[in-house]
C-alpha cells in the first residue's frame, strides 16, 4: 500500500553532511526516537490503523529533519507494509524509502513495531551499494548481514 506517492522536494544550498551517512543517521534517529516500550497486547484489528498512524508521523518527521539540516532532498518512493505477528503479539511495520540527498540515491527498508519503534531490521543501499544491513532479532543483540536477500528473509520470518 502506498500512502505517500507525491515526491516530497526541498532544495538548500551549502550542506556540511554526506548524502549516504545522512540519510543512515536520519532513519536510526526518527524510527528510535519513539516510545519506550508500549503494551505489547495490540489488536490485530487495530494493526492497519496503527501502522498508518505511525507511518504518516515517520513521515512527517523525517522531512522535518532533512528540512532542518537544510539539505537538497527528494522522497521519490514511500511506502508501507503492516502486519500483526502473533510470534510476537504486535503490530509490525515495513516501510520502504527511496530518497535522493544530496544526488546520491539512497534506498531504505527498515521493520519497526507500529507503536514503540522498536526496530527489528534495517537495510540501506546508496547509488547501488550496500551501506548498512543489520538484523536486530532482540534487545541485546545485532547481527550484520550481507544483503538484500538476507534481509528479506529475516523480515519475512516475522511477517509470516
């Protein structure tokens, strides 16, 4: 489903930050500045509405802070998957982003849990090469991982 299919476009002159680095930094800050740690007991009916609720916020907030940092950016790509794990009794949240900063194209998957941001996976590939791939399967523990491939499959555990 995409909800945001209209690029988002923003030009300033003179940035200070490398596209690919950026674009890294941005997505960690805004999928981790969530809510600690929300009650684990969501509905699955309520999973669509949550995972659009958070969407549209992540969103907001990661054009607020390119716009903040007075980059040239474009969103050429935004888009969502939601889906209730019962393997963790929560709402899951894949979303998909292809931004250009900076001229560098920069494509963005990251698995997040709908209310609290707890992130689960996060992919990374600037102008065709892999920038960051790092699986999160708990709290104490992060695993690289070699690519796209890898990734998929580590995501698709938990949307099953």
């Amino acid at each position: 489903m995409i909800l945001w299919e209209t690029p988002v476009t923003a030009h300033f002159s003179k940035s200070k930050f490398h596209g690919r680095a950026f674009a890294f930094l941005a997505v960690a800050f805004i999928a981790l500045s969530g809510i600690a740690r929300a009650d684990p007991t969501h509905e699955r009916a309520s999973c669509e509405t949550q995972a659009k609720s958070s969407f549209q916020d992540l969103t907001h907030e990661y054009v607020s802070v390119l716009e903040n940092v007075k980059v040239r950016f474009e969103i050429i790509a935004n888009d969502y998957q939601a889906a209730f794990s019962e393997k963790l009794n929560t709402c899951l949240l894949l979303i998909h982003k292809r931004t250009s900063i900076n001229r560098e194209v920069s494509d963005t998957s990251y698995l997040i849990e709908a209310v609290s941001r707890t992130m689960y996976a996060l992919y990374v590939e600037t102008n065709g090469s892999v920038a960051t791939c790092l699986l999160i399967p708990s709290i104490k523990e992060t695993k690289p991982c070699k690519g796209r491939s890898e990734f998929d499959d580590f995501v698709g555990n938990y949307l099953k």
